[in-house]
C-alpha cells in the first residue's frame, strides 16, 4: 500500500476510532444515570418513613439548588456551565418523575414563555398544567389541583406585574423558587420570504418590545394583537401571510420557521417568574427571602422598615409597594433581601420589624436563582 492511499485511509479510521470511543462514554452515561436514578428512589422512600425528615417525597428543591451549584463549581470545559446544569437538570427531573410526576400549572396556552420557564426550572419530565390566567394558576395549587406554579412578577423593561403581586397578599401559598428568563423574541411564519408577510399577530407587549425591528424590516405588515404569542403561533401555522412573535419553544410546538431570532429592540429583556406552591424550603446557605411588610402611618415610616436591614447587613435587592387593600392611601411593601428567614441574622431582623410594623410577613425562603 503506498504512503498517499495510507493517508486518505486514516482520517476514516481515526474518526471511526472516536465515534467508538463516545459510543463507550454513552453506555457509560446511560449506565450511571439508571444508577443515579436508583438511588434518587431509595432517598424518596426514606423521607416517606422518616418522620424527622421534613420532605412528602423525592422531590426538594433546596436539593436540586445544591447538585446544580456543584456542577458549576466543577465545571472545567469545555462544555459551558449553562448547558451542563441543563442536563443535570433533566437528570434530576427525570429521577423524580420515576416516583410520581409533579403537575406545576403556569400561564398558558402550550409555548409560552411562561411555558419555557415551567421546563427550565422544573425540567421536561413534569406534568405541564396550562391555565388561562395568573389568577387561575394560584387557585389550581391552592385546590391541590398542581403541586406547584410559576407566576412572572417583575419584567426588566415592563416592571412588576401588579397582579401576581396582589394576589401573593391573599394566598397562603409559598413561594418556594425562582427563575430569571432573557425574553428573545423570534419572528414565527411558514412564509415561504419575509416579503411574503402582510401580516404580524402577537401580545401587544412583545409587539411594543418589537416595533423599531418591525419598523426597519417589515414597515408595512398589519400588526395585530393577541391575548398571547402562542395564540398569534397557531393562527400562523395554516396562513403563511401571517407571522407571530414568540419564543423558540412556540416554533419547535407549532412547526413553524423561525425566520429571524432576537427582533426584540431591548436585548437585554428579562422576566422574572416565582415558583409557588405549599412547601417550606429548607436552607441552603445562598438564599432569597420576599418580604412583605407595612410601614408605620407616621413621617418615616419606610425608613424605619430599612433601618434594621441596613443595621444587620442585609441586602436589600428588591422594593415594590402596592396600595393596601385596607385602608386609602395605606401601602405595602414586597422586599426581597439576601438570606433565608431562618438565617440567625434575618430571623433578628424579622423580630425586631414585628415590633413596630403593623404587618410582616415572610412570603417564602428559597434558593437564589442561577
């Protein structure tokens, strides 16, 4: 064999060597994942008889928080730190959903983004609930209907969402996680060109969140607003005119092209959704506590809500207030602060506002989101 047919021969074979070596590393994959799962079982049936274990089942998420900080702290490349939780994530849900599947409602239809921040946290192996509105997702958990659900309260470009946060004042509910999301806005058609499309459909916010973009390419495109962007995705399927703005997941549901990524005009749009349900979150040493207190009706009032915080060294990292619903001109105040409400320091300063402060309130302790 001459030397030229040895060198067009062993590229095949080099590459034919590393495809059995990653075949290999698969086996060995899939084999401790099925270890891993086993084990993840035998701790499930131990917190079912162990009454000093404060946990219903497999489920924790103060647990889930730690597994997934560790990846990260390990983490060495190449593979990029995101992308690895997001595989220990599905591990994780996919061990849990052995013993039973956790139903988590949030605001729908199917491909929302609220939908995409239900499978972020929680994993593609629950039980996704839609629900028609923010309202609905809370009476579904509280009913037992879903053991949890995912709410947005705060939008980088929108402010909070006034709704979720009047209905965490009525509810005995937890809140017991949260996730951040970069809202990226796709434009969704089966138009076989963008000069194909006569017409955008989308919630008024993503149109708004879109208009220089929409303005620069497709000026003349009627805009049309819909209750959602997954309802704006399914009128596109069937009417290639039509092009909808909605997430990635809303393309990959709906079957549709995604002729352009990231239209929206802020690139940095982020939403902030709350997992809540009826589960008190253990401690994990970097945690988020939301407050929710009532200052004094007196000159300073608010200031004397932040003095023990400032005192004690905790960081405030959030302040919202919305009208009290029992007295005119009467405020609530929702604090979000570093530290869980059992931390020695938080638990001072949470004794001394309940001395002066008509109403305090923990809303729920929670690992910090990644």
């Amino acid at each position: 064999m001459s030397d030229e047919s040895k060198s067009a021969e062993e590229p095949a074979t080099t590459l034919a060597e590393l495809y059995r070596q990653t075949d290999l590393i698969d086996e060995k994959i899939q084999a401790l994942v099925d270890q891993r799962a086993s084990v993840s079982l035998q701790i499930a049936d131990v917190h079912r008889v162990t009454p000093s274990i404060d946990a219903v089942d497999g489920y924790q998420p103060e647990r889930e928080a730690q597994v997934l900080r560790a990846v990260a702290s390990r983490n060495t490349g190449p593979v990029q730190t995101e992308h690895l939780q997001r595989i220990f994530r599905e591990i994780l849900s996919a061990s849990v959903a052995l013993e039973e599947p956790i139903r988590v409602a949030y605001l729908g239809p199917e491909g929302t983004y609220s939908h995409t921040a239900t499978d972020r946290y929680f994993g593609h192996a629950v039980q996704t609930q839609p629900e028609p509105g923010i309202a609905e997702i809370f009476h579904a958990v509280e009913a037992g209907r879903a053991r949890f659900g995912v709410v947005p309260v705060e939008n980088s470009t929108e402010g909070a969402v006034n709704q979720t946060l009047d209905l965490l004042t009525q509810t005995t509910l937890r809140v017991c996680g949260e996730v951040g999301m970069r809202i990226q806005h796709c434009l969704l058609s089966n138009a076989a060109t963008m000069n194909d499309i006569t017409e955008v459909h989308a919630h008024p916010q993503a149109l708004a969140q879109c208009q220089h973009w929409l303005n620069a390419t497709i000026p003349d495109a009627v805009r049309v607003s819909e209750s959602s962007n997954a309802a704006a995705a399914r009128l596109a399927i069937e009417q290639p005119h039509i092009a909808a703005i909605a997430g990635e997941t809303a393309a990959e549901l709906y079957g549709l092209t995604t002729m352009m990524k990231g239209i929206e005009d802020e690139k940095n749009n982020t939403t902030r959704f709350l997992i809540i349900g009826n589960q008190d979150i253990a401690a994990t040493g970097d945690d988020s506590s939301l407050l929710l207190v009532s200052a004094p009706h007196r000159p300073g009032g608010l200031r004397s809500l932040l003095g023990p915080l400032e005192d004690a060294g905790v960081s405030m990292t959030r302040i919202e207030s919305r009208p009290s619903r029992s007295a005119l001109w009467e405020y609530v105040f929702f604090i979000n602060v570093n530290g869980h409400e059992h931390d020695g320091h938080l638990t001072h300063v949470l004794e001394q506002l309940r001395e002066f402060a008509p109403l305090v309130k923990v809303l729920g302790s929670y690992p910090r989101a990644l």
